[in-house]
C-alpha cells in the first residue's frame, strides 16, 4: 500500500513551452502533496505544499506564477512548469502523506520526472 | 546554519560491517524524523521513522534519536553492497506546515 506515481517519467520539450506533471495517490487519499526539485548531487528541495482545494503554499525563491500546481482531488497533483527554460531541467518528484490508516504520517515519494529543456 | 545537517560523505565500510550515518537538526519544534535510501536517479524511499528518544530497529536498520542533543542516526548491520546508495535524513516541523526538510544525504557505498 501507499504508492505513488508520477506521469511522465522523463520529458524533453523546447525552450519557452509548458510542461504538465501529475502525481497520484494510487491507493490512498493524500489531502497534502509536496513537491520537489533535486538537481544532481544535491539533495532535495521542497518546492511547494499542495493542499486539496486550496491554494499551494510555495516555498521562498519558488515563482507560484512559475510553478502551477493544482490539487483538485484527493488523489491527484499536478505541477505545471510554465514557459520553460534550460535552467528548470531537473528531476522532479512528489510526495504525498498519508492522512489515515496504518502508514499515517507517513510520506511516500513518486518515481520522479526528469525534465530536461532543451 | 541548515536546519538538517549530514555529512555528505562518501562513506564506505566493508561488506559485513556496521554504517553509521549521522543526521543533526536546528529546530527544537521537530518532531518527526525520517530515514530515506536514495539510488542513483531513483526517488527517495522510506527505510524507518522515528518519533521518540531512544532507539527503533527494524531488520538490519536500527533508528536512533536524542531530542536533547537534536541528534538522529541510522545504523545498518551487516551491510550489503546492494546498500550502496545516499541516505537522506528527514525532518517534520509541525508548525510549518508538517513539511520535510531534509538534509544532503550522506552516500555510503560498502566495498564486496
């Protein structure tokens, strides 16, 4: 139980276009998704908490204008990078906490996606 | 001073042997700490967590946690080199949200 996906693994897209991820809670509900970046050989930086049916809440540093996220289920987030450049090449990857049950609080990651801008 | 220090290693240890890896934490409002294994290009994955002073074991992992000396650490026995990964100490402040924080990671690799 408590599993995690994230779709698509890996994408390449061009300078200047949008790029949609989305994160699913596959047999839990998650109320709150986090969202992350890591670049390579460095740790994992929490990008921003969303809440169902609420606004996300972003960390300092990250553009919400930037980084659309839209948590509109119980067992889906998406983020949205918008406008990408070659900077914002990076692994993504979700994060969901269990809300009841046996796992409660505990936090389970999605695979991940790379994203590389070209 | 980074809310979740660890040193980032690399820290090798032969197969067999006992890791120790070490995890320190600025904030006083923590309250739950994590352990993630982490390999390369893969997303984290949860080992243990633990809530309260003193020590957790689970197979080969055991969990320590000192709230006074704000001091966690995982050791594992007997590693394998399937061990061989980054290890990512985790920390859940409460009154910011129950976000994690977490620290560099530490890479351990265990030599056959």
């Amino acid at each position: 139980g408590a599993v995690v996906s994230q779709h698509p693994s890996r994408v390449i897209c061009k300078s200047g276009t949008s790029v949609k991820i989305e994160c699913r809670s596959l047999d839990f509900q998650a109320t709150t998704m986090f969202w992350y970046r890591q670049f390579p050989k460095q740790s994992l930086m929490l990008m921003a908490t969303s809440n169902e049916g609420s606004k996300a809440t972003y960390e300092q540093g990250v553009e919400k204008d930037k980084f659309l996220i839209n948590h509109a289920s119980l067992t889906l987030s998406t983020l949205t990078v918008t406008s990408a450049h070659p900077e914002d090449s990076s692994f993504y990857i979700c994060s969901a906490r269990v809300t009841s049950g046996e796992k409660y609080n505990e936090q389970f990651f999605g695979p991940g996606t790379r994203l590389t801008v070209l | 001073q980074k809310e979740v220090e660890q040193n980032s290693g690399p820290l090798s240890v032969p197969e067999g042997a006992i890791a120790s890896l070490n995890c320190t934490y600025s904030d006083r409002g923590s309250q739950s700490f994590f352990w993630y294994r982490q390999y390369s290009g893969k997303s984290p994955e949860l080992i243990m967590f633990i809530y309260s002073n003193g020590d957790k074991e689970d197979g080969r992992f055991t969990a320590q946690l000192n709230k006074a000396s704000q001091y966690v650490s995982l050791l594992i026995r007997d590693s394998q080199p399937s061990d061989s990964a980054t290890y990512l100490c985790a920390v859940r402040i409460w009154n910011q949200g129950g976000k994690l924080i977490f620290g560099q990671g530490t890479e351990l690799s265990v030599k056959p």
